[in-house]
C-alpha cells in the first residue's frame, strides 16, 4: 500500500486507485451518518473553516465571527478569503463550507443559494452623482473600482458588461481583490464601485449608496454557499447555512 520516500511514506499506484474507487462508498456512508446524527451547536469543538469572497467578507467577517462564538462558544472560527483555490480545498477537506456568488462546481463539490443581494453603487459623498437612484447612462463619466472575486469575475467587470448592454462605453480604473484598496480610490476619486446592500455603509461616513436603475428595474444577484457534496444533508452544514444567512440579514442597509 505504502513504500519508503525521501519524505517519508507515499502511496502505491494501487492504494491511490483503491482511494478513487472507494471513495464514492465512503461520502454515501458519511451522508448516510450525518441524517442520522443529531446536531448541538453548543458541543460544536475543533475548527470551522469558512471561505468567503471579497464583497461579503468586508460585512460579515466581524459579524459573522462574533455570532458563530455567541452560538458555538467551543468551536474555532476560521474566516479565510475566497480565492481560486477555494473550491479543490472544500474537496479536500481542507475548507468546510464557503460563500460567494456564483462559481462553476468542480466534482464533489455543491453548492445552494443562499441569499438575493440588491445592487448598490458606492461613492464619495461629495461624488457629483448626487441622487439617490442612478442609471448606467449617468455612471458613463465616471471610471470603475472593482472588486475582484475569484471564479466570478476574473476576466470582466459585470457593471462595465451591464453598461456595454445599454450601447455605452464604460471605463475600467481600478482592480483589486483587496476590498479596502477599492475603498481607498473611491474616497480619493470620482469612481465608482459597483456593491451591495451588504456593504457597511456605517463605518464609512464619507461614502453613500446609490440604487442602480436597469431598464426601470433594480438589480441584484446571489450569493451562493460551497461545501463538499457528501456533506449534503449534513446537519452541521444546513446550521451553517441558517446562521449566515441570519447574519447577513442583520447586516444588510435598511
């Protein structure tokens, strides 16, 4: 099963197929188990992993943090940024359950809608925009701060798609995975940054939140939850869901 490597002990060419084979019979016994398990959050202990994207941590992550510990006093939480890795470390184990928008699943990884955002545009509040609602023809003057999520919108900003659908000509200005960067352009400049009602408006009192108008419509988008698939109809997994989707109610603009 095992021979002798530099490093220690690797597995043979027939342990590694006999893990792939097997595998599938072992997640049906994991999920199998986990219906018939019985859930107590304040037993929870050992580590909770959770990956989550850029334009949701910057909101949740302090919040989210403080209510898993009032709700599971004995567990480790660990809030990580999602990144384009996220998805083989919920496969292998190494994540248990992530938050984002939309990814494309890889195998043994699933996923479940969590939550409808409603789109906001943030901007200086003295940024010469100065309605409350606003439309893609009156975003045009002004440049993009974007915020990057991996597996989402790594080769296009979706507001410059949106504003190229209405026949106009967006300008791209700043890209940034790191949510405060973005932050700090906006503040400075007259850009804009395409968010949500998520955003946390309150900590940051030189900033307002417009409403993007869409062909007379508001916008919005989802935010789904990751996890492996043999974690289903786990008990552990369906609370953490519920937990985060409270929190992020609590956190959304009035």
């Amino acid at each position: 099963m095992f021979v002798k490597a530099p490093q220690g002990l690797t597995a043979t060419p027939f342990a590694v197929d006999l893990a792939q084979k097997i595998a599938p019979f072992l997640d049906g016994l994991a999920t199998v188990l986990n219906e018939k398990t019985e859930f107590a959050a304040a037993e929870l202990s050992g580590a909770l992993k959770i990956a989550v994207a850029p334009i949701v941590l910057t909101s949740l992550s302090g919040a989210l943090f403080q209510h898993l510990k009032l709700v599971a006093p004995n567990a480790t939480i660990e809030l990580i940024g999602w990144n384009k890795e996220t998805l083989n470390d919920i496969r292998s184990g190494e994540i248990l359950f992530g938050i984002s928008m939309e990814q494309k699943l890889i195998q043994s990884v699933s996923a479940r809608a969590l939550v409808e955002l409603n789109s906001r545009v943030i901007v200086r509040k003295d940024h010469p925009l100065t309605h409350s609602e606003v439309t893609p023809k009156a975003l045009e003057p002004f440049a993009i701060a974007s915020i990057h999520t991996a597996g989402w919108n790594d080769n296009k900003t979706l507001a410059a798609d949106v504003m190229k659908e209405q026949g106009l000509t967006p300008t791209i200005g700043f890209r940034s995975e790191f949510v405060m960067a973005v932050v700090d352009v906006i503040e400075h400049t007259d850009f804009f940054m395409p968010h949500s009602d998520l955003f946390p408006l309150k900590r940051f009192p030189n900033l307002k939140a417009l409403t993007p108008i869409v062909n007379g419509e508001q916008m919005s988008f989802t935010v789904f939850c990751y996890f492996h698939t043999k974690y289903t109809n786990s008990a552990l997994i369906s609370w953490l869901e519920r937990q985060v989707r409270l929190v992020i109610e609590q956190e959304r603009m009035e």
